[in-house]
C-alpha cells in the first residue's frame, strides 16, 4: 500500500512531547513565512503538529502548509481532505492571520486547476488538439508545485506551439520542462496516465528532426538531396517535417521514388488538412517539375525515334539526351547517336548498350533489338571495309603498285586513311581521267580534313601525281604538235603555261 506521508506527519507529531513545540517554534515561524511569500517549504518534516485546542493559529498554518505538501507531492485526494479541514477552522481565528485566507483560496483554486487540467489532458489524448486560450485560462497552472500537472501542462504547450509551426519554441519547452520534470524529479512519465508514449514519440521526433534540418539545409544551399531515411513521428496538426523527409527523398530519386514521395505529400495535405508552407511548396514545385522533364524527354526521344526508324536517317539531333529513368528509352538514344556518328561512335554505343543488357537483362521492344542488330552489323561492315582494303592495299604494294586482279570499292570508310588508300591504287591502275578524279578527291580530302599520309602512302600519292602530270603533259604535247608541228617545243611550253601544268613532281623513293 502506498504510504499517505501527509498524514504519517500528523500522526507521528503526536509521539514528540509537547515540550519539543517551544523549541521548534523559530523554525515554525520561518517556515510559515517562507511559505507565505513563495509557496516553498523546505523542512515541513521537521515540524511538529500544534496543540489544536490550545494552539489554533498555529494549528491553522500547520493545517494549510501540510495541505501543500501533500498537493505537491501529487497527493491530491489527501490535499483535498486536509483543504476540507482548513476551511471547517473558525473563520476568526483565519481572518486573524494576516494572509491566511488568500493563500487557502489560493491553494484551493491549485486543487482545483489539477482536475480542470486533467481534464483537458484527457480530451487532448482523444483528439490530439490543444485550445491555449483554454489552457492557459486555468493561471495556477503557473504557480502550481504539483508535478504531474506541471507535465501535462508543458508537453501540452509544447504541443500547441508544434502545432502552431514554432518547431524551436516547441522544443525549447519540450527539453527544458517537460523532460526535466521527467527525468530530473521524481516524477516518471509513467505517473502519468497517456504521458509515457506522448513524450517518447516526441522526444524521438526531436532527435530525428535535427537530422531533418541538416539534411533540408543542405538540399536548400545546394540544390542536390542527400536523402532521409528516418521515419518521423506524425504530428497531424503540422506535418510539414513530414513532407519536408517525403521531398528529400523524391529529390535523390526522380525516377524511381519522386512520384510515390508526392503522392505521400497530396496525401498528407488532404489527411491533415495542412497545406505546404512556402518554401516546402517551392520544393514540391521543382521536384513536379523534374518529373515532367524527365516525361518530356521521353516524350521528345519518342519523336526523334519514329523518325528515325524508316530510313536509319537522325533528324532530330540534339533533341534527345541521355537521362531517363527507363533503360529502353537511353539504349534507343545510344542507338540513334551510334548510326549518327558510325565511325565515332557505332562502337562506342554498342558497347554501353552490351553493359547495360549485362547489368540488367530486361526484355526490350522488338524494334529496339531489331535496330541494335543493324547497328552491330553496320558498325561490323565498315570495320571490314576497312580490314578489306588494308589486306588489298598490302597486295598492291607488294606487287609494285599493280593490282592483278579488280576488287570493289565500299561506299564509305570510317578512316580516312583507308579511303586515300583506296582512291590511289584506283587512280594509279586506273585511266588518265580516272587517275585526275581521284588525285583531286585525295587532295580535297586532305584540305577538309587536315591530316597527314605515312610514308608509304605518301609516296603513291606522289606517284598518283606524277602520272597525272604525265597525263596532261602528254595531251599537251599531243595538241602541240598538231598546232605547231614545226615549233611544237616552243607551242607545248606556252600550252602548260596556258593549262596550269607546272614542272614534274619530284619522284619519291622508299
């Protein structure tokens, strides 16, 4: 049974001699008045119970200041039999103690401000809502020593201000009331009926909510989430740390989590009623608006890919980027950029295609594989193009710059250098005008693109222009002879002057 202390000290006054009363009597006075000026009593076990028939005045404080202790110690039903007894004494014998009946009615309105707030407490566990006009009506609240009602007040305060979007205000009474009546007094939250998993959950919330605002911190100087996967307690009245964790964590995944974290927000708003504040609605905003970036990139790679498809042909280059959230849609532009730039990229596309594939074999629409194996196979033909002509190059070479036998040149080369190789031996086992044609292809290759022969190249070039110089030289000479066959030196000399033809190349010798 638990021990009724404010009446062990009644009755155990009982077992001093009345002698001891005389003794005690400075620290009575001392203590009456301590009491008197600011509701402290701070030795009232020490003190011994007055006569009450020879000693009422007295009788009367001892009375009041044990009714106290008892209310602060949260013995409220003993604090009411005692506040009954109070108010029984004769009302002369109070009036005649100069403030005696003020702090009696003051006492009496604590005992009755312990019930009015409980009683607040226990709507406030039904419905989770705090009226602080209500709350702070009750003013002994302020003054009140018993701690239990001193918590419900506080964490009730502290809720209040949540609610109201004073995060610092809340925690500041939250941390330095509520969990130092709880965990620096003798009061437990278990004392308390519904305090126990009030303040746990938040005082959790607390410690999470100052990752929260590190982390939303961050993502507001930077512009760049770096995520929050702590779950939060809920607090319906103001959910915006909630949606703040829900936004963050739409931010580090666009693709794959942004969608589900905006509907948690709507969904949110709609159960609590509470709308975003500004700059969460801003956040909300962009991350509404990276969604649909990235479903209009979808969007323009679609158009790019229909157009692509009949003819091979990219016609809507730099339209298109790499950032999806599906594969299918980023092995379509590598697609398209690999039949764009063949000999740039071809290879360099399939490759990340083949990655991807390896990383994650998803199944991919039937003209997607049907445009990665043209590739391949077109990326396959100009590599053997090209191993094709160096094979008949070194043939050619070989055999002293002849060819033996014919051999069909391919549309396009990727290197350069293969299709230089082709036009010389084309020009030099060709006709006159054949050999022109491809001297003056190999010579504007050579100014559009600006790059250099080996040597070995170099000097059938230079060979390639000597037999086109002797080609021309020889026309010359031909109509020379006709015009003046009698001084056809002289009319050749002013014919290659008139044509251009300069002097012989030199010969070239490897």
């Amino acid at each position: 049974m638990r021990t009724n202390s404010c009446f062990f000290y009644l009755i155990i006054s009982f077992l001093f001699v009345s002698a001891s009363a005389f003794a005690q009597g400075g620290n009575f006075d001392e203590t009456w008045k301590e009491f008197l000026d600011n509701d402290k009593i701070s030795n009232m076990s020490e003190l011994i119970k007055p006569n009450m028939a020879y000693e009422k005045p007295k009788y009367a404080k001892y009375l009041l200041m044990n009714t106290n202790s008892c209310l602060c110690q949260s013995q409220v039903e003993d604090a009411e039999r005692l506040m009954t007894e109070v108010q029984g004494l004769d009302p002369a014998v109070l009036r005649s103690i100069p403030g005696y009946v003020l702090k009696m009615d003051e006492l009496d309105a604590k005992i009755k401000a312990y019930y009015s707030v409980d009683e607040i407490w226990k709507a406030f566990l039904r419905t989770k809502e705090v009226n602080l006009q209500e709350l702070d009506a009750i003013k002994e609240t302020k003054t009140i020593c018993e701690k239990k009602t001193l918590a419900k007040y506080s964490y009730m305060t502290a809720y209040a201000q949540f609610c109201r979007g004073d995060v610092a205000g809340s925690k500041d009474i939250f941390e330095n009331r509520t969990l130092r009546l709880t965990e620096k007094t003798t009061l437990r939250v278990e004392d308390v009926y519904g305090l126990a998993e009030e303040v746990a959950r938040m005082k959790a919330f607390y410690q999470d909510v100052s990752k929260l605002d590190v982390a939303w911190k961050t993502y507001m100087d930077t512009g760049v989430s770096p995520g929050f996967d702590t779950e939060l307690a809920l607090f319906p009245c103001n959910p915006t740390p909630n949606m703040k964790a829900f936004v963050l964590r739409g931010a580090l995944d666009i693709c794959n989590a942004a969608p589900l974290m905006l509907d948690k927000v709507s969904q949110l708003q709609a159960e609590t009623g509470v709308a975003p504040n500004g700059e969460l609605r801003g956040k909300i905003k962009e991350l509404e608006g990276a969604i649909a970036q990235k479903e209009g990139d979808v969007a323009a790679l679609n158009i790019a890919w229909e157009a692509f498809i009949p003819d091979n042909k990219v016609k809507h280059m730099g339209q298109y980027g790499y950032e999806y959230c599906e594969k299918e849609p980023l092995i379509r532009a590598y697609i398209m950029d690999g039949f764009a730039y063949l000999c740039e990229l071809g290879e360099e596309m399939l490759q990340k295609i083949d990655d991807l594939q390896r990383a994650d074999r998803t199944p991919l629409a039937e003209i997607t594989m049907i445009k990665i194996n043209e590739l391949a196979a077109l990326s396959d033909e100009y590599q053997a193009n090209g191993g094709k002509i160096d094979m008949i190059w070194r043939r050619f070479v070989a055999q002293g710059d002849i060819l033996k036998e014919n051999y069909q040149s391919a549309d396009f080369y990727c290197d350069n250098i293969h299709q230089v190789k082709d036009w010389t031996m084309k020009g030099l086992t060709g006709t006159c005008e054949e050999a022109t044609q491809y001297l003056d292809q190999i010579e504007s290759f050579q100014r559009t693109f600006e790059f250099n022969f080996l040597p070995d190249l170099e000097c059938r070039v230079q060979r390639l222009r000597i037999k086109v110089w002797t080609c021309r030289h020889d026309a010359l000479l031909k109509l020379a002879k006709i015009e003046a066959p009698d001084a056809y030196e002289a009319r050749l000399e002013a014919l290659m002057q008139e044509y251009g033809v300069g002097a012989r190349p030199e010969d070239c010798s490897l």
